[in-house]
C-alpha cells in the first residue's frame, strides 16, 4: 500500500492554487512587471559593460595596459645585471634565455580586470641591447643576430621605437610597432634605478597582440550579470510584484465587470450593462458591448413586434374565414325565418335550426381561437403534460373524442417544445374545422436522431395536392424555422395524417 505525507497533501493545494493565480490574467501581469523589472535593469547594465569596453577600445586603453606590464615588470629585472662597473653579463645572458623558455614576459592575470600575459613569439630574437644598440644577451641561440652585433630595427617604425626607448621614454603606445604579421615589435628601456635615472640598455622582443578586449571581459560580465540578475531578482522582485499587483487590480475589475455583463446579455438581462466610460480599449470595448444591447434589443422588439403582427394577422384571416361567413350566414338564416315564419312556419323552422348550428359552430371556433391564444407554461409542465392539458380541453370543446401516447422528452429544449406545441394545435384546430372526424390520435415520440409528432383522424380527408389552406402554411414555416419538416397525407373520406419532424442535435440539453 503505498502512502502520501501529510506535507505533500498540504503542497499540492498550495501549488495548484499558485499554478491557477500565475495562470490567471493579474498573475501574468505581475509575473510580468516584476520581469521586465529585472530585465530592464540587467540592460542597462550590460549596456554600461559595453559602453565600457568600447571607451576602452577606441582610447587603446587595452593594448596600453599590456604593453605596461611588459615595460614596468621586466626593467627592473634587467637593471641589475647592467648596473656600471657592475656588468654581468652572464648572469644577463642566463635570465633572456630562463625568460624565453617561459614563452611570456610578463605574469598571468590574478584578476578578472588584469591584462593577459605577454607570449613571446617563437622564432623571433629576444635580445639585451646595449645603449650603443650592441648585443649583450639573445634568445634563441641560433638567433639571426648574435652577440656583439649591432641591432637593426626592421622597419623606419621600429628605428623611432629603439630611439623612443634609448631616450628613456615609458609610455607604453611610444615603446612598441606592430608588425606585418599583426605581432607586436616591443622596445623596453632598461633604466639603472627609477624612472629618473639614465637609461643603461633596452629590451627587444617580438610578442603576441593582446586579444581582443570583449573576449577577454566576457567572463566578467556574463558573471557579473548572472550574479546581479540573482540579487536584482530576490531585491527588486518584492517590488515589481507590488507594484504590478495595484497595477493590474483595477484592469483585472473591469474586466470582471465585462465578463459579468457578458454572461447576463447571454443569458437575456440587457439591462446589465457595463459603465466603463474611460477611453481606453476597455473603455471602447464597453462602449461597443453598450451599442450591441441597445441594437439586440432594438432587434427583439422588432421581431416580438413582428410576430404579435403575424400572429393578428392569423387571427384575422381565421375570424374572417370562420366567425366572420359564419354569422353571415346566421343572418341569412335569421332573415328567411322571419320572412316565412306566417307563410311557411315550417320552412321557417328549419331556418331557425340552421342558424342555430351556425351559432355552435361560431362558438366552437372561437373557443378554440381562445384556447390558441392561451399562455402555456411549457417550462414548468413540458411538452407532454402541456399538450396532454391542451387535448382535454379540446376534445371536450370540439366535442371529439381524442387519445394521445407519448413518450419520455423532458429534455427536449422549450423553443422546440413550443414550436411542436404550436403544431399540434394548428392539427387539431384543422380537425376540428374542416375533417368532420370523430376520433384523433396524437403521438409524441423521440428518438437518438429526431422528435416526430403525429396527428391522424378518421374525417373526410382531403386531396393532398391541392392548394394548402392558410393552416398547414403556418405549420410548415414553424417547422422550417426550427430546421423540421411536416408530411400530410390523406385519403378522401377515410382520413388524414399529419408528420412533423425536427432534428434533436443540440435539442437535448
């Protein structure tokens, strides 16, 4: 069985909940600020180490501080073998070639910031020159100019820089040629004691130029800046994080306060809009979030306008054709049985009969006019129950017998319940109007792909491929609407059946 600390337990929470805070948008902005903090920081140093060694570049201050080192470590060296009356020679002779087996003249940097050692170049003289320019001292042996030879400067260059040193001349830029080959020719003058006395030799060589100054401060400021990125980060962290938590608290509560309008437009409260007048791109987004309210409910009044229009006009086509020929007709009647009721009292009778079935029929048509317009709670009751309702009333009005089966559709959404709803009434008000049936059938069923609804009764029947009345027109552009069909077919004087389908899709929630 394997077991989980009670420290992780308590970790993971903590971790998550700070994965979640830096997922979030005031997280990001923080982790943000404080980044760019650092960053910003770490620049502007590294620009200064640039603009550093750029100085130092252009002033020479590089090549004068290696040539320093050659000049300043290796006179005094040289002086004491060359002191007057006190010439050693041999000794002398022994520290050129000890020097040039080194390969430097000068020692290996003990600092980041100190200059590199000075290699000399292999194969070129290393010499002790004498103030009358004679060799004292060479390096290597079989050197192309040997003891007791005067020296020759290889170029007019070289001749000022011998003469620069002869004349006990130590600044560095003064003291040294470059080369064809991009080596350095160095003359470095040997003074008896401090830089006041008389100059007792010079020292001849051939070194390496120094490389250049960005390599060789590029391990200081890589590790400056990582050490400085480290401490700028543990003390201007604190900081950043602050100041991007104030920053970013107001920006993070407008754009809850959009979210919150968001989600009440989507779910019908257009009166939750939001104030955010600034003129920022919040603000204008506000602005544009106000605009698309005002023209969506602007386009719900337009369209509940539109409808209460159709729905008038329904009524008024169905009065006209119903109520309207109905009472004209009683009229008609009334008129007859009055006018024959002395003459012909039976006749007079049947007039007065037929008007009063006129007057039913009137009352039937009305009432279910009525019943149309009544308010269903489709919500609440469901498709089912409401239509099961609905067909009590009817049979009882419309003096039809009437059954219903259905199956289970609660999650049938309410547009598509209403749309169905609103078919099966327009059915039965047909059957009730025109079919002459004694008995109707209503079955709702649902399937994975489709809701069907069903409505057959045993009347007349009609021809199918005549022209539809004003009744199954307002079916089929219900069904169109919500992306269904409806089917009818009838036989004369034994029925009619009508199908409508709608897709489920996204019907169930």
């Amino acid at each position: 069985m394997a077991f989980v600390s009670s420290g992780t337990q308590r970790r993971t929470p903590a971790l998550k909940r700070i994965t979640a805070f830096l997922a979030s948008l005031r997280g990001k902005l923080i982790l943000t600020y404080t980044l760019v903090t650092v960053l910003a920081l770490l620049a502007l140093e590294l620009v200064l180490f640039l603009t550093i060694v750029f100085a130092a570049s252009v002033t020479n201050t590089d090549r004068s501080d290696y040539l320093s080192d050659v000049i300043y470590l290796n006179y005094p060296r040289v002086a004491r073998y060359l002191q007057p009356n006190a010439t050693d020679l041999k000794g002398l002779q022994s520290w050129v070639n000890q020097t040039y087996a080194s390969g430097y003249v000068s020692i290996a940097p003990t600092s980041w910031f100190d200059s590199p050692a000075a290699a000399l170049v292999r194969g070129q003289p290393f010499l002790a020159v004498a103030p009358d320019r004679t060799v004292l001292a060479q390096a290597p042996q079989d050197s192309a100019i040997p003891v007791g030879n005067v020296l020759v400067p290889p170029s007019a260059a070289g001749e000022r820089v011998l003469a620069n040193a002869f004349e006990g001349t130590l600044a560095p830029l003064e003291l040294y040629t470059p080369l064809p080959d991009g080596n350095y020719w160095v003359a470095v003058p040997i003074l008896q004691d401090d830089f006041r006395s008389p100059v007792v030799g010079a020292l001849v060589m051939t070194v390496a130029p120094p490389p250049p100054l960005i390599l060789t401060l590029l391990p200081v400021i890589f590790g400056t800046v990582v050490v400085t990125g480290i401490v700028l980060l543990i003390l201007v962290a604190p900081f950043g994080a602050l100041f991007g938590f104030f920053m970013s608290r107001g920006l993070t509560r407008r754009l809850t306060i959009l979210s919150a309008a968001a989600d009440a437009m989507s779910e019908g409260h257009f009166d939750a809009v939001p104030q955010d007048r600034s003129g920022d791109e919040i603000g204008r987004l506000s602005m544009r979030m106000r605009r698309m309210a005002e023209r969506i409910q602007a386009l719900l009044r337009s369209q509940q306008e539109l409808a209460m229009l159709q729905e008038r006009n329904r009524i008024a086509r169905e009065l006209h054709d119903t109520v309207k020929q109905q009472n004209f007709a009683t009229l008609m009647q009334l008129r007859t049985a009055r006018n024959r009721m002395t003459k012909e009292p039976a006749a007079a009778l049947e007039a007065l009969e037929q008007a009063e079935r006129l007057v039913k029929n009137s009352q039937q048509e009305l009432g279910t006019l009525i019943l149309e317009l009544r308010p269903v709670a489709l919500e609440e009751l469901g498709l089912v129950n409401a239509l099961q309702d609905y067909m009590v009333t009817w049979s009882r009005q419309s003096c039809i017998a009437a059954t219903f089966d259905a199956a289970d559709c609660t999650g049938l959404n309410v547009e598509r319940a209403q749309t169905l709803y609103r078919v099966a009434q327009e059915a039965l008000a047909n059957v009730a109007r025109h079919s002459q049936a004694t008995a109707v059938h209503v079955t709702v069923a649902c399937s994975a792909a489709e809701v069907t609804l069903t409505v057959v009764d045993n009347g007349v029947g009609f021809d199918p491929n005549a022209a539809h009345g004003f009744g199954l027109n307002t079916m089929q552009e219900r069904l169109a609407a919500a992306g269904g069909s409806l089917q009818v077919s009838s036989i004369l004087r034994r029925g009619t059946t009508c199908t409508a389908r709608i897709p489920l899709g996204d019907v169930h929630g």
